[in-house]
C-alpha cells in the first residue's frame, strides 16, 4: 500500500526494524551512513536496497533535512554498492519512489539497485 511521504517518520517501519537488527537482512554491504541488502522480492536478476542509517521518510526529506556528511555518505554507498556488484561495465537502473503516486511502499528512503540482465527503456504510460 503506497503511502504519504509527507508524514512524520515511522520508527515502526520494516527498514527501521532492520537497522535495529530485529528483522534479518542479506546484507551487501554496511557503514557508517548506509545499510545494503538484497530486496526480498527481486525484480531484477540483482536487486539490492541502499537505505540511509538516519531516520528520513523520503528523498524529499533526506535532501531537506540530512547534513552534507549524512548525503555524500549515503550516495557514496549507492555507488560503492553498484562497483562491487559489478554493475558499473553492464549498466543499472536506480530508482527512489517517493510518495503515493510513484508506490512508495516503505517510510523509510531507499534506493532501489537493478541489474544482471538488459532491464530496457522505462515507459511512462
């Protein structure tokens, strides 16, 4: 169920609960800024979530509110995390919903990591 990027961060979502180690995770790769792990509904031969360490509900907020460490941490990671897949000579797609009309599903930002095969153009229809 898409949900409202604009409310207040839930500390009861699925990513939060993962980051306080109540829910495993496959994880790919962690620090001090960022957590990654493989998305446990693939939508791609490799689909791994980056999600900030910071409580943000959205790209929106993190752009916001974040301090300049907190986001070059965060997108360092998403690139750190794309190199040792090996997905930089093939290509990847990466993707943030933000917001009911793009499905956000999760409170928490995150950033989707697709790859391991041709994914094609995205259409908007």
């Amino acid at each position: 169920m898409p949900i409202d990027a604009t409310l207040p961060y839930d500390d009861q979502n699925i990513f939060a609960k993962i980051l306080r180690g109540e829910i495993p995770c496959k994880k790919v790769f962690e620090d001090d800024w960022a957590l990654a792990f493989h998305d446990i509904n693939p939508q791609a031969p490799t689909h791994v979530l980056v999600i900030p360490k910071g409580a943000y509900v959205s790209w929106d907020d993190f752009s916001a509110t974040a301090s300049d460490a907190e986001i070059a941490g965060f997108v360092r990671a998403v690139g750190q995390v794309s190199r040792a897949l090996g997905l930089v000579e093939p290509g990847y797609r990466l993707l943030a919903n933000i917001g009911m009309d793009s499905h956000q599903e999760v409170p928490h930002l995150h950033v989707h990591i697709f790859g391991g095969k041709p994914l094609g153009p995205m259409l908007m229809r």
